[in-house]
C-alpha cells in the first residue's frame, strides 16, 4: 500500500483513553476478501493493533460492531448490500464510543462530504503507505479526526447557511419518491446505486434528479446532502 496521504488532522475529540495501554480493536470492512487479508497482514498485532473481526457488507458491518465492540472501524464507502455511509450512521447511533475511518478509493467531494456529515473521525485514500495508515489510525484511536479540513468547513457553512424555511416553493415539494433519492444521494450513493436500490432505470433516476435540483433550487450532490441533513435537524 503506497501513496501518499490525501488528509490532514483538523478536528480533536476525546480520547478513548486518558492512558492507552490496551491494543486498539479494530474491525475490518471491505467487500473484496483479497484486501482485508493483506489488511489484517499489515495491522493485526503490529504496533499496539488487534484486528478483533472483519465484514464483507454493511449489514455484517452493523452486526460485527454489536458482536465484537471494536474502538475503531476500518470501512469502504461501497458496500455490496447498501453504503458504508449508512452503515457508519447505523453503528454510531448504536454505539457512539466507536470510531470510524472510511479506507477508500473514492476521492470526489460527494463522498467525502457524506462521510463527514455522517461523523465519520477519518478518510484515507487506499493507496496510503502502511505505515501513514498506522499512524492515522493511531491519530484517531487517541481523539483527532483524519478529515480534509477545506471539506469539513464546506460541510459545516452549507449546512449552517441553509435556513430552514428554504424548503421548495409552495406547490413544488418532493414527491415521495424525490424524498427516498434525496435520502440516497445523502448516503454518498451513485445515480446507479440508487437505480439499483429503487428498481428504476439510471435515466429515471436522473429525472428525478433534475427535478429535485430545480425544486430545492441547488446543483450539486453534495448540497443536496447538506440539506437533507439540515432538514432533519
């Protein structure tokens, strides 16, 4: 694993332990097996890591985290039965003591900005070096968050920007099935993922696209995520 790291710290959080002395328990989620092996080769037992579990979906994900209780989870953002974003809210909502870094090779805005808005702690790029990825998780096991800094601020101005009355113009609200796609972008999923996931066509799902935009008055998919969480705050 080589490269170079994309992030930077930006962000401290409390530590999981005032003295760490005990390994890190981490859990592995990826849906190719090939990459978890040599994950688990470069991290299990090496400088004060234990791989406690690995996941090849989110659904294994969810359960593996209620199972094994790791302090950080190790995720892709594209998961075979849904998206690691998903997931990433799903385990927080359960279990807010973990800590999640998404190892990816997906590197747009949109996710990224969907990882944050999720609370993610981290977001490294598959070809960081092994040992910038020790350290990142390392960063993260003792309370700093591995996040691009100039998105993380993106993130919080659009959302704080977005006052609540700006919802569509009267006669113009989301239809039902406008409101599930808005949901899917927010989870950092493709126009294909959301075809699959609805049973539409990609052509449909671009129409619905459109429309959403015009009604919410906006032109990126990463807006479209800020807003969805600022309309459930």
């Amino acid at each position: 694993m080589r490269g170079h790291a994309s992030y930077s710290t930006c962000r401290k959080r409390p530590p999981l332990s005032a003295t760490r002395t005990k390994p890190i328990r981490l859990l592995l989620v990826d849906d190719h097996e090939v990459v978890r092996v040599g994950l688990r080769t470069v991290l299990h037992n090496n400088h004060g890591i234990t791989v406690v579990g690995e996941g090849g979906s989110k659904a294994a994900a969810v359960r593996a985290v209620k199972r094994f209780r790791p302090d950080i989870v190790l995720m892709d953002v594209r998961l075979p039965d849904g998206s690691g974003i998903d997931a990433c809210r799903a385990i927080l909502a359960r279990h807010p003591a973990t800590r999640i870094i998404f190892l990816t090779s997906y590197a747009d805005d949109e996710s990224v900005l969907a990882a944050v808005l999720a609370g993610a702690h981290g977001y490294v790029l598959k070809d960081i070096d092994s040992s910038l990825l020790i350290r990142s998780i390392r960063a993260v096991s003792t309370g700093q968050s591995i996040l691009n800094p100039a998105i993380t601020q993106r993130a919080l101005n659009w959302i704080k920007a977005w006052p609540k009355q700006n919802s569509p113009v009267r006669g113009q609200s989301l239809s039902p099935q406008e409101e599930r796609v808005l949901a899917l972008v927010a989870d950092g999923l493709t126009n294909k993922e959301i075809a699959t996931t609805m049973q539409l066509s990609d052509k449909t799902v671009k129409n619905y696209l459109a429309n959403m935009f015009q009604k919410l008055h906006i032109s990126r998919r990463a807006q479209a995520a800020a807003l969805f969480v600022k309309r459930q705050a």
